[in-house]
C-alpha cells in the first residue's frame, strides 16, 4: 500500500507543491509587516544563472548567492532536478499545463517528443552570458526564478489584492504591470499549445542545469531487453527527452514519470544495468551558437553607445538608497522585483525605458506612487545580488560620525505651478512633511498683493540642495495631483560622481 | 449536377411553426422592455452612496470636576491615570460594553524619543483605563502620513496597545467612509471607518510645532480622521482645523506634553527639537486644552487664528482664568 502511494512521482509532487507554496509564502512575508528575518530572496540565491551570470560580470559570489552551489552540486550528481522539483517557474508551468491541456495518448507522445526547437533556450544561454561577461547583465530578463519573482511582485500578487485588500493595506500599483502581467500570462497560455514551452524551449536556466547535466552520476535508464516500444513513456514526459529511445540526457528533468508510466518496469533511476540503452549527448548547433555569441558582441557596444542611464544620467532614472553605481548596477541588477514587493510606500517600480533598454524593469522611484520612506532601509536587505547594498538606518541618514547622509536625487521647485509662489494659496504641505532636521524644504514670509489689491501674508517655500535627500515625499505629497509643483530628479545622488551640481557639497 | 453538400434543412410542423413565431415575437417583447425600463439620459447610472455625519461621542455635561486636569511627573501611566481620576474617572466617559476608539497621533515614521508621535506609554496607560471601565473593545486607529505599518510599529503604540490589551485597526482605502462635516471649508469627506463603529471617541494628541498652522495638539490631530486629497486642508488650514473641531466631539481629550517638539514640526527627527515637560492634560473642552497645551511651545491663545474661531462658535472657552484648572503631582 504505502509502495503503491509513495511512488517516485508522488514524492516529486510532495516536493513541488512544497517548493510552489515555499516560493508563494516567502514572497508574501516580504514586507514590512511580515518579515522577521526570514530568508526572503532564498530562490534568487538557489539560482546558478544569477550567481553564474552575475560572477561573470563582477566577478564575486555574493553572499547567499552561494547557495546555488548546492543546486550546481546536486545537478551533477542526480540531473536536472531543479526544474520539475523546486523550480517555482517550471512548476506553474506544469501545474496550469495538465489542467488545460488534455491530450490523446498519441498527441501526448507526439508533443513529448525531443524538438530541434529545444536547442533555442542553449542559444539563449550563450547570449546572456556572453553580454555578462561584457557587463550587461540582462539574464534576468528570462531566467525563471527573477521573471516569476517580478510577474508575481508586479501583476499577480496585487491583481489577487484588488477590491479585497487582503494582502496590501494600500493597492500597489505598477509602471507596466499589465505588460508583465501579460507577458506571464502569455507564457503560460503557451503551454496549450507545448507542454513546458517555457522550461524546454526558452529557459536559459535549464539550458545551464542541461550543462551541468550532461553525465550524472544517477540518470534514468531504459532497458533494451525488457522494452517493447509502446511509447507510453511519453505520456507524462516533463522535459520532452525520449526516454523511450537513446534519452536526451541534458533535456531530462529526473520527473520520474516514465518510470510510473511503463507497462514493463523497463526504465529505473540509478546507476546504469548491462542491458541499459546508450544515450544521446547535448544537442546543439556549433553555427548557431557562435551567431549568438556574436549577437552578444554586436549587441553589447550598441547598448553602451545610446543615450541611457549606463552612459548618461537619466533625470527619471533614480534609484534606491544604497544603490551602486550606474554602470556596476547594471552589472548587478537582476529586475527580479524583490525591492518593489518590500517596498512599503510603493515606491519602487519596474523602469519601462526610462533607463534605456539595459534598464528594462530595473528598480527606479516614481514618487507619484510613494516616495522613499525616511528611516526605511529594507531594498537593500532584501537585495540578493547587491544592486541596492544593504544601509543600516545610521549610515542612509548620515548619522554616523564622518559620515553624509545617502542622496538618491535632490527636488526642485516648479514655481509656474506651486500654489503658493504661481497662485498666492496657502500651502506648504512639502515643508511640513520633509524629513529631515532641519528641514530641506524652508520657507520665506512674503507680503504679496493680490488682483483686488488686498496684501496677504503668505509662505513660499524653498530647497537647500545640501539638506535634501531626495526621498520625493514633497512630490508625493503635493497637492498639485497630476504633475507635482516639487519634483525630485537624479540630479546630486551619492552614488554618482557625474551626476552632480553644486561645487561644494 | 446536384451538389455534393446535400444535406437538407428538416421541413417543420404547423405546430413548430407557432412555438417559434411565439417565442420570436417573446424574445422582441423583452428587448423592447429591457430598453423601456433602462432607457435614460444619463450616461452612466449611479446609486446614491449614503453620507453619514459624525455622531456627538460626549457624556452629559457634569460641573463637580474641573475643566482641566493638568498633571506634572516621571511615569506615564501614573500621570494618565492620576489626571483622569481628578475628572471624575474613566467610568465618567466610558460605560460597559463600549466600543471606544483612541486617535493618538501616530502620524509619523518616529521613535517615540523623537516626539512626533504620541508617547506610547500614554496610549497603553489609556487603553488600560478603558478596559478596567469595562468598555467591549478599544481600538487605536489614525490615517497616518508615512507608511502606516512602519509608524505604529516604530512609534512603539502598537506594541503598548496590544499589550495592554488594545487593538490596532488600519483603514484601507476602500474602507473609508463619505461624511458630511457641514464645516465652511470641509464639506463631504472619505473618513476612517472605526468613527462611525465606535461608541465613544478619546483624542490623545502629543504637543508639536507646526509651520503652517504653528501648533498641533488636539484640534489638529482630528485631522487624522481624514482620508483622501486632505493635503488641501492646508489652503485654509484655521477654518480647517475649525471645521474638524466643530463637527468631531471626542468624549475626553489626553493631551500629551511629556515630550515637545519644539522645532522642524510636525516630523522632528532630531533629539535637539524636544525638550522635556512631562506633562498630562485631560478634559472635554478641545479648546481649553489646546490653549494650555500651547504654553509648550511658547505660543498665546491670540497667536492663533483656529482657536478664536472655535471659541467663537460655542466649542469650548481660550480663557483659562473662567475656568477651574486642577494642577498636580505625581
């Protein structure tokens, strides 16, 4: 009875359901509220691409990063477990997959079958690391653990909270959210049409676990003398890596489900039996993947010579507090969206182009939806790849000794729409709310006549650009809704040395 | 040459006939109706939303007790407790079964070192009064300017309100109700739902400096009753603050001077800002404590404009000589 229960498919999908609701319930305690500690970005720092990818652009494995190594290690012993067992991605994927599409036995070994299509995602690989090790790290933009981070952060997550706020006190918003929402979703629906179009065709994580798994110290094995071809191992086929001829051993996910599948116990895990079929090697194109490498050559100088936040400063392009460089953020950046989901004010949001394309979903603040909240400084904690360096509350705020507070922009008054200097109103909401002691937003008393030649006592207000750090609560309190008469700009932020304008400061 | 997609349409029946004309002629009846009934000149249909008013959350008037208890000491909660004994005791404002509702000004990303909010220690001391005056539920609530989670959490309130038996209840956006505060400058309003659930309503503001308005005690904290574009209130901040102290009556007010902030209000940040008092006041009369609540910051009743209006509409008395002001020790 319990052989019969607790099968090899059945303690995979123990796992994977494990996996599925670990990914969901840490990226819920994600928050203010909620987080005491816990290991937040733990499928970010379980994934070799990013700690790959972002060693070869700055060449350190920092710090959880580091346990990708028991992924790279356990992929060489047992396969690619990673992608049917722990991978958040290729688990939706499956999951939505099998529920939607119904398939005749004979589509169902038709569709499972290996494809020359599958090689793509190998291609892919080349060219995200080629780019890295030029220092573009664009592999975030498909690897699974940052794209189902991000689509979750932006688009899932808070279409499940609207109307109900049952996980957000304040319905956050997102710059894009539909298109990341979509893109998710297209992914997704594309597995009506393939079973696993995500994890066999484009996945450039299971490209580089496909890498690492190409002689394994345990594989699936089918024995020739016991097998009558009935093809039913196709069945279920997760990876689309004929386990029913020479198995494509780089496109095995180690599902099991061959082995549950076949009428004559013909196929087993482990070590391999006399009587055991030959297997065939990584499938790739020696043309085709030198084209993408030279895609990454060609496309690397061309993103460096536009207009973009990696070689200009972009007025929009403000990042978090703590944030490195420009040109080492995007040597680190993995648009996974772990900043936004902490974010409390909601800040933080997914960049369209604001950055140029190299900046495509990096974290930039949009203070019409928050602004950077004074003595927060969660973004860089939860960062794993070291994007945003972790602050403590005394370094951000300069309260150190020796030390100045972090800048991330410096705001700026626009009188032709600030009621008090463009329309002679009381306000100064800015200055009541700016953070800082003393205030960076100050204020003069004038005596202005009005058109009925009465005089009125009124309070404009001004900025020290010394005292200002940038954290856009006057934009964002501003009552002027639609386009605020105080707007931040990048303009002063620390972690530049050209992004800068006042001579003494 | 016949074609070869032969197949015919079935002839039908006299009586097939009729069953169709009938409900053909059916179906066209219910859309003349549908649009009968919904025709209209409006583009959009709307259902009225109900406006409620805030209700008057003060207990009979009772001349046995001072106008003001002021209370000068070290501990909050002895201070708390030995001002609102002086005025006829928490059983004077809350009855059992009560739902009361605590609005202390947690308004800000601070530590309570800093002063920009109320003291915690004085919210778990009233939350405690309450419970042993038996009231059902005491909730804390305010709208907060900086992120709500962060300010109650750093502000130390939430966790002296839990502890001393309190809930805290955040309002989010679609929770806020439309209220009718018939002020001159404040119309209809979103407000924080807890206003309209609670039976009684105890204002514990802390004593700041502000800009704009230059003092925010009592009056002002009610401003944390609001929700949406309430950053306008700033345009015509005195009959604003007038209008929020006319149309909410809390059933007692605890003012908060055991720390001031001086300077850089209503945020603070710097520990040079506050100076020490270690004062309580409690009262009914919102303007009566406002104006002794200014002496911290150096200000007079005349120096500003919001307390000559409320008084001027009958709210409460500036003039603390015609009043009976108990001061004590603890």
């Amino acid at each position: 009875m319990i052989r019969k229960i607790l099968t090899l498919r059945n303690v995979r999908r123990i796992y994977a359901a494990f996996f599925l609701l670990l990914f969901i319930i840490l990226l819920w305690l994600t928050s203010f509220n909620r987080m005491k500690g816990y290991e937040t970005p733990l499928f970010l720092e379980l994934d070799p691409l990013v700690a790959i990818a972002s060693f070869l652009t700055s060449w350190t494995v920092y710090k959880g990063l580091a346990l990708s190594l028991f992924v790279i290690i356990g992929t060489l012993l047992v396969g690619r477990f990673f992608c049917s067992w722990v991978c958040p991605m290729g688990i939706v994927n499956q999951v939505i997959g099998s529920l939607f599409a119904r398939m005749r036995a004979v589509d169902a070994a038709e569709l499972n079958s290996y494809r020359v299509l599958y090689r793509l995602k190998y291609y892919v690989l080349a060219l995200f690391l080629v780019l890295a090790a030029f220092g573009s790290l664009q592999v975030g933009l498909l690897d699974p653990i940052p794209f189902v981070t991000r689509s979750f952060t932006t688009s899932v997550f808070p279409a499940a909270n609207y109307g109900r706020s049952w996980l957000y006190l304040k319905q956050p918003l997102f710059n894009g959210g539909t298109l990341l929402g979509l893109i998710f979703l297209g992914v997704i629906f594309a597995t009506r049409f393939l079973p696993r179009f995500w994890c066999r065709v484009l996945c450039p994580l299971g490209a580089l676990l496909g890498l690492f798994s190409r002689k394994p110290l345990l594989r699936i094995w089918r024995d020739v003398d016991l097998c009558t071809d009935c093809k039913k191992c196709l069945g279920h086929c997760h990876g689309g890596c004929n386990p029913h001829s020479e198995l494509r051993i780089t496109e095995c996910h180690v599902c099991m489900n061959c082995i549950e599948d076949c009428p004559e116990n013909a196929i087993h895990y482990g070590l391999p039996k006399p009587s055991s079929s030959a297997q065939m090697p990584l499938d790739v194109s020696r043309r085709r993947l030198i084209e993408s490498v030279l895609t990454g050559v060609v496309l690397f100088p061309v993103m460096r010579s536009t207009f973009a936040s990696g070689t200009s400063p972009q007025y929009r392009v403000i990042r978090p507090p703590g944030s490195i460089t420009e040109k080492d953020f995007l040597r680190r950046c993995i648009k996974c969206g772990q900043c936004m989901k902490v974010c409390p004010t909601n800040v933080i949001q997914p960049a369209l182009l604001e950055a140029g394309f190299e900046g495509l979903w990096t974290p930039i603040l949009i203070n019409r939806i928050g602004y950077c909240e004074y003595n927060c400084v969660l973004c860089g904690h939860i960062c794993p790849t070291g994007a945003i360096k972790p602050l403590t509350v005394e370094q951000k705020l300069g309260k150190s000794s020796g030390q100045r507070q972090v800048k991330i922009g410096t705001a700026f008054f626009d009188r032709g729409r600030c009621l008090p200097w463009a329309m002679n109103t009381d306000c100064i909401v800015c200055e009541e709310v700016c953070p800082t002691s003393p205030k960076a937003i100050w204020f003069q008393t004038f005596d202005v006549q009005l058109r009925n030649g009465m005089t009125k006592v009124l309070k404009r207000p001004f900025i020290d650009p010394t005292l200002c750090n940038g954290c856009g609560i006057c934009e964002n309190k501003c009552p002027i809704r639609d386009h605020a008469a105080v707007r931040v700009t990048s303009i002063g932020e620390t972690r530049s040395s050209l992004n800068q304008m006042i001579l003494k400061s | 040459m016949p074609s070869k997609n032969n197949k015919r349409e079935p002839q039908i029946s006299r009586r097939q006939f009729l069953l169709r004309a009938a409900s053909t002629c059916g179906l066209a009846a219910a859309t003349s109706v549908w649009g009968y009934v919904f025709y209209s000149k409006e583009p959009v249909r709307r259902s009225d939303t109900k406006i409620l008013t805030f209700k008057d959350y003060r207990t009979g008037e009772n001349n046995v007790y001072p106008h003001l208890a002021v209370v000068h000491g070290k501990d909050a909660e002895k201070m708390v407790r030995a001002a609102i004994d002086r005025i006829g005791g928490m059983g004077r404002f809350v009855s059992a079964n009560d739902k009361v509702l605590l609005k202390p000004n947690a308004a800000w990303d601070r530590q309570p070192e800093q002063a920009a909010n109320t003291n915690p220690a004085v919210v778990g001391a009233i939350v405690k009064l309450c419970i042993e005056a038996r009231a059902s539920e005491v909730w804390v609530t305010d709208v907060s300017v900086n992120d709500p989670y962060r300010c109650f959490a750093r502000s130390g309130i939430e966790d002296a309100t839990k502890r001393a038996g309190g809930k805290i209840k955040l309002a989010s956006e679609n929770d806020f109700v439309l209220t009718d505060l018939k002020g001159e400058s404040l119309k209809v309003w979103p407000v924080s739902p807890f206003y309209h659930k609670a039976d009684k309503l105890i204002n514990i503001p802390v004593v700041k400096h502000h800009s704009l308005s230059k003092c925010t005690i009592a009056m002002k904290n009610l401003y944390g009753s609001l929700g949406g574009q309430r950053n306008r209130l700033h345009q015509d901040i005195n009959t604003s603050i007038a209008d929020l102290a006319t149309a909410i009556r809390p059933t007692l007010t605890v003012i908060d001077a055991t720390r001031v902030l001086r300077r850089n209000g209503p945020t603070g940040g710097n520990l040079s800002d506050v100076s020490i008092e270690n004062t309580v006041i409690a009262g009914v009369d919102l303007v009566a404590a406002e104006t002794y609540g200014i002496r911290f910051l150096d200000l007079k009743a005349e120096d500003i404009p919001f307390i000559a209006i409320a008084e001027k509409r009958g709210i409460g008395t500036s003039d603390l000589k015609l009043l009976n002001v108990a001061e004590i020790e603890v």
